[in-house]
C-alpha cells in the first residue's frame, strides 16, 4: 500500500542517511526501512503553530522534510505522552511530537521509533530518564539541552545530541521553538518518561 506518508519516510531518511555521525550512521544501517504502513486518524495538537516558524529556522538542506511535516499537519497523527497533571498546562499547549515509525508510527516497527518532537518558546522540558537510549539532531538552533549532572549547553541546528539509557536529561527553549528529529531503541518504544525534575515554566 502506497500513502501520501511513503514521501515523509522517503525524506525522513535521506536526511538522516546524510547526517556525518557515527551513532547516526549506525542507527540508519540498523533500520530496516520496509516498513509496512499503518492507516492513522489524524490528530492536531495546539504545538503545531510553532511549526511554520521552525520551518522557517531550519537550514536549507531540511527545508523538504519540514516543508512536507507543514503542509500534512492535518493529516498526520500527532501525539503527546504527558497531561497537564505531569508538566502543567504551558507545557501541554507547546509540546508533541509525530512518530514516523515505530510501536505507534505512520509506518510499524518494533525495534526502533522515529519522529519528530515540537517544543515551542520559553518551555522546559525537565529532568526525565527512560530505558531507551536517544539520539536527537535539533533542526532549529538555541535549544539548551543537559544530560546526567552536567549543565546546560546550548546546540545548533544539525548538532547531534545523545541521551543514554537511564540517564537524566533536559532541554529548554529560548526565544524561538525547537523542531527536532529523535531515534528511541534499545528499551520499550512507547514507554513514558520517569520524571526526575521540577516543573518550572520559562527559562528560570
């Protein structure tokens, strides 16, 4: 079966493929990238308005792959793994993300998820860990992120950011919204977080 989302995995993985890292490089050579694709009822989430401007702060090379996320918003299912009870309301109406693959995805697979993660502006996103180890490539710049007892440090657009199994780690936005491509494997793909941090909005 051929769907309109054959294109987002199409330019989901020649974008990864074109990454010069060797966790990145290692991740694409492990996937295996028939997947068969699953029929989703779209779902939106408030997040999505950030979207236009991330497409706007991406470098050239993303424009197709973002271009496409924005045009097929309404038809993509978008998701969230908190609730206000967890992260607070702010935190809710500026955060999801979109799984392209995985246990949940446009497309199955049960070794690996892939997606996309939406944090609009002025947004924590604190201390949490998991058992699945995460490699992050941030497609806007000026996201500050942290892992383990380290501080935060701020990474560009195309940097590639790799949170551990079990490790805490953070993120928070600046002025402008964070669009950014993620890779979940070696644990449970639908797990949620254990959150270890305190909630603050803002960058405190």
């Amino acid at each position: 079966m051929t769907t309109k989302f054959d294109e987002l995995l199409e330019r989901f993985h020649a974008y990864l493929a074109s990454v010069g890292d060797f966790l990145v490089q290692d991740a694409v050579a492990r996937i295996g990238w028939d997947m068969p694709a699953r029929e989703l009822e779209p779902h939106s989430l408030g997040c999505l308005r950030h979207l236009d401007r991330a497409a706007e702060l991406t470098p050239a090379r993303t424009k197709q792959l973002v271009q496409f996320l924005a045009q097929e918003r309404g038809e993509s299912r978008w998701g969230q793994t908190y609730g206000e009870s967890d992260f607070g309301k702010a935190f809710i109406d500026n955060y999801g993300w979109l799984e392209v693959f995985g246990t949940r995805g446009h497309f199955a697979n049960d070794e690996v998820a892939a997606g996309v993660l939406i944090l609009g502006p002025d947004i924590v996103y604190p201390d949490h860990h998991h058992v699945a180890e995460e490699i992050y490539i941030p497609l806007t710049g000026g996201t500050e992120w942290r892992m383990g007892e380290d501080s935060f440090h701020k990474r560009e657009a195309g940097e590639v950011v790799y949170h551990a199994s079990k490790v805490n780690h953070a993120m928070r936005t600046g002025k402008e919204p964070l669009l950014a491509l993620y890779i979940w494997r070696g644990g449970p793909l639908a797990q949620k977080s254990t959150i270890t941090g305190t909630v603050t909005q803002g960058r405190g």
